[in-house]
C-alpha cells in the first residue's frame, strides 16, 4: 500500500500473518451508552496493528478490532449515524430474510446447515435505521421481519495474532483484567491457529485440505496499492479487483465510491472531511465491512462419508477402482489436497519455487467439469471464466465474476484431529472472515447465487456440496457420470456482519 493509506489502515486488510502462527478470536459483550473509554484503554494495551507495521521486520504482536451495529450503538452512535451504513449492517446476519439468503433458514425453521437449536451468538442488531432516515427501506423492513435473537450477543471482536500460544495467553488475560474494569465482558472466545507446512505457503483446513490459496490480487490507478513492491495499478489477468471491493472510500468495480458510512462534522472530529456530503466527516473511508462465520467442521464424519461415497460409486462401475475417499473428498472440494486444481488429465504442475499454481481459467482446459467438477465448492466459490457460455464472452464473465469476489481472513480453531475417520469428541472448525466493501453484492451474492444455487451451471438440485445441505452430486465421467450422495458436515455455530474501522476511524469511536 502507499505509504498515507499504509498508516491509515488496519493491517489485516493487508496481511493473514501467516507467520504469526496462534492467535485468538476475543467477542466482547458491551453496555448501552458505555461510550468510548474502554476502547480507548483497550488501544493502550492492545493497540490496532497498522498495515504500514507489517514490512520489513516480524512483528511480535498484531491485533485488530472490528465492532456490530449494536456495539457502534453502544459507543455513542446516533440513529442517523448508524443510517448511513449499509442496509445488511444495520439488518445484521440474523434478519430472518438475510439467513435465507445465506442458506440458514427456511419459513421460521433453521436447517441442517445450522447446529442444533440455532446459533449461539451474533450480534442482536434491532432495526437500527428510522424509516425518516432510510425511506427506500420502510417497506422492504417490514416484510423481511424482525432478526432473531441469540443466546449471546456479540458487540465488538478483537483479533489478536502472536508467534507463541504463550504470548496470546498473556495478552488475553491482561485483556480480560483491563475490559473488566471497564464493564466490558468477553463472552465467547476461539483459540485460532495458522499452522503453515514447512516450505510451503499455506495451512490446512481440518479435513486435511491446502486452504487459503486463492485470493483477489487488488489494484488501483493512483497508485494506492502495491503488490511485490510494485505499484500495482492495472488488474491482474485473471484475479484482478479494484481497490474499492475491499476498501471504502475508493473506486470499485463498477467504477463509483462505494457508499461508507458518515457523521456530522464537529470542530474535535479527527476523520477527513466527506468528498460529497458538506457538513459531514467520512467514518468509512480506509474501512471495510467485515463478514463473520464459526463453521463447525465434522471431520470424522466427513470422511466416513467419503468412504461410503467411493464405496456405492464402485460398486456401480468395476473399473472404477481409483475411486477412493481421497478421491470423491477432492472432487467435492474441486482442488487436490496438496491444493492444486484438478484437470481433465490430472492436475495441474505446481509453478515456480514449489508454489501452487492459480492462475488457471476454466473455460479453455475444462469447460464441462471433467477434472473439477461444475458443482464443486471451489468452482461454485469463484467460477472465475467457467460461467460465460461461448468463447468470446470469457473476459466478461471473468470480470464479472471479479466483482463478487471477498478477501479472505479465516483461521481453524481446534486441536488436529489424530484419527481423520475417528470421532474424538472435540469440538473444531474455522472462523470464516472475509472482507468487503458491498454486503449484498459480494459475499451475499457468492452465498445466495453460487454456493447455494441449487440450479447452478447447468446443474440440477444440487447446492455446495461442502457447506450446503444434504443433497446428491455430479461427477463427470466417461461414458455415464457419477452421482455422489453427499452430507452436511459443516455447521453455522453464529455470525455477524461487523464494520472494520480505518485507525483514524478508531481514534474517534474512541473519543465518543
């Protein structure tokens, strides 16, 4: 990043610290006019780490901190304030209409995507915008219903990344000691790791699987953005997106400022002057909006279930004796273990250095899905060219594929599992977060049209066949496909839409 938009930005937006190997996901549960002085304390302790923080030198420590509509209500933000963000924000991830969307719910009734009884927390976000504030949402708000209410309620959340699990304990406790004093609680907690394989550049998942591999390369004209130490300011050929997509208060894919939140001006207001709205200062600016998921992940009964799998699919083709668990398991992911894609006539050769090649387009070397399949979660995930349907519309449907893609942040949390077919009793899955500048449009719109669309790219009543609900799969074959019956093993625990501010949007919640 250029060296003013470095300071300015949280450096999550910047880096996973992969080499800061333990971390801890920290939910705090604050109180109605609490106001800013216990983020003010927190900041003494615990400052936000700056993307400018992390060139050159390990950092010892990094943390950030990202709040829910609720809790930005708690430090002091008026109704008016709390209109000026965007819709799903202010709805949050509990609105009965959005948990549809997402694939959660279904007439008042949640799904077998969601764990027993429904999520343990959120962040109880009410209807936060008064309808002579946001008139285009009066109607629509009725009709989509009131959120529903979890055990927990979710306020703030504090990402804190250390190399030792010894220094995420300390800090936490010191946390914990200062946040009480202040009224703060936490109420929910997830030690994180990041376990990154020797000589390779990438963790794995805990079904075994490489994770975290492909990611939106952002670019912007004025130089804003570097990648390699280069200005990067033309799109990468196949995972290129404008700066915008992740941070607000700059040019999108569509070529507009994505609309950010605001406050009204004040002569102690530390946040630059709104470029369109006088009399008003820009909260959004050098944020972004932060997506939150705890996956519970069912390792052992994921695998017995792709043995089951390869079991019925060889007994419908005798010379299908390569089909194992291994087997239906990467067609159901749409990538090797060792995470490289799949390819009608193998995979494809790791690229320089060892490193994983990715960037591969569909369309050309696998348009029917004979190496990963249509419906596979990586291809339902970012279909990148695969969708256009004849040649000369590939660079569109890349493009447009572009424009819905999100930044990834996500972490396991739980021990390895010993016996991958052998239930142990522990509890394990990822904290799913992503990053983006348009709720509805990216990640949303990855959930709802891809990944749960159950008529997507030809196919049939199939969803995602890893994090969907239970259904069947196709597997292209030669002469007859193959159809895998295939289970829910990864489950909604909570979640939240939460607003990850710029370090000057940090000074002055603070201040509040």
């Amino acid at each position: 990043m250029r060296k003013d938009l470095a300071q300015d930005t949280q450096a999550i937006v910047a880096s996973g610290f992969g080499r800061l190997e333990h971390g801890i996901a920290l939910f705090l549960e604050t109180h109605p006019g609490s106001g800013g002085g216990w983020l003010q304390s927190l900041q003494t302790v615990l400052p936000a780490t700056a993307a400018i923080q992390t060139g050159g030198d390990l950092l010892p420590l990094a943390a950030s901190i990202a709040f829910t509509a609720s809790g930005l209500r708690n430090l002091g933000l008026t109704k008016e304030d709390l209109a000026t963000f965007s819709k799903p924000f202010r709805e949050g991830m509990m609105q009965e209409d959005r948990l549809r969307r997402l694939g959660d719910r279904r007439k008042s009734e949640w799904l077998n995507t969601v764990i027993e009884g429904g999520p343990m927390w959120s962040g109880n976000v009410e209807h936060a915008a008064p309808a002579d504030a946001d008139r285009s949402a009066k109607v629509s708000d009725k009709q989509a219903g009131e959120p529903v209410r979890t055990k927990m309620t979710i306020h703030a959340m504090v990402l804190l990344y250390a190399q030792g699990r010894a220094d995420v304990e300390t800090k936490t406790a010191e946390i914990e000691a200062l946040l009480s004093e202040k009224n703060v609680r936490i109420v929910h907690s997830l030690p994180l790791t990041l376990d990154v394989e020797e000589g390779r550049n990438f963790s794995r998942e805990h079904f075994g699987f490489a994770d975290g591999i492909s990611q939106p390369i952002p670019f912007d004209e004025t130089r804003a953005v570097e990648v390699a130490g280069k200005p990067a300011d033309t799109a990468d050929p196949v995972h290129g997106v404008r700066l915008g997509e992740i941070l607000l208060g700059h040019i999108n894919g569509h070529q507009e400022i994505p609309p950010g939140p605001m406050v009204r001006d004040s002569s102690d207001n530390p946040l630059p002057a709104h470029s369109d709205a006088l009399g008003f200062r820009d909260l959004g600016r050098n944020g972004s909006y932060m997506v939150v998921r705890q996956l519970q992940q069912d390792v052992a009964a994921f695998w017995q279930s792709m043995e089951k799998a390869a079991e019925m699919l060889r007994t419908q083709d005798s010379k299908a004796d390569e089909i194992t668990a291994e087997w239906v398991a990467e067609k159901v992911v749409g990538r090797g273990m060792d995470g490289r894609a799949l390819r009608p006539d193998g995979r494809i050769p790791n690229g320089p250095n060892g490193e994983i090649e990715n960037a591969f387009r569909y369309f050309d070397a696998d348009r029917y899905g004979d190496g990963c399949p249509l419906g596979s979660h990586v291809r339902r995930s970012n279909p990148r060219d695969s969708l256009a349907p004849k040649e000369d519309m590939k660079e569109t449907l890349l493009s447009s594929a572009n424009n819905h893609r999100i930044l990834r942040r996500a972490r396991k949390y739980g021990s390895k599992i010993a016996d991958k077919r052998t239930d142990d009793g522990e509890e394990r899955g990822l904290l799913f977060i992503c990053l983006n500048t348009d709720i509805t449009r990216q990640f949303e719109f990855t959930q709802q049209t891809w990944l749960m669309n159950s008529d997507f790219s030809t196919l049939y009543e199939e969803t995602d066949p890893l994090v969907g609900p239970d259904g069947e799969m196709t597997i292209p074959a030669e002469p007859l496909r193959y159809r895998a019956k295939v289970q829910t093993f990864v489950k909604l625990v909570g979640g939240e839409y939460f607003f990850l501010p710029s370090m000057t949007g940090l000074k002055f919640l603070a201040t509040l």
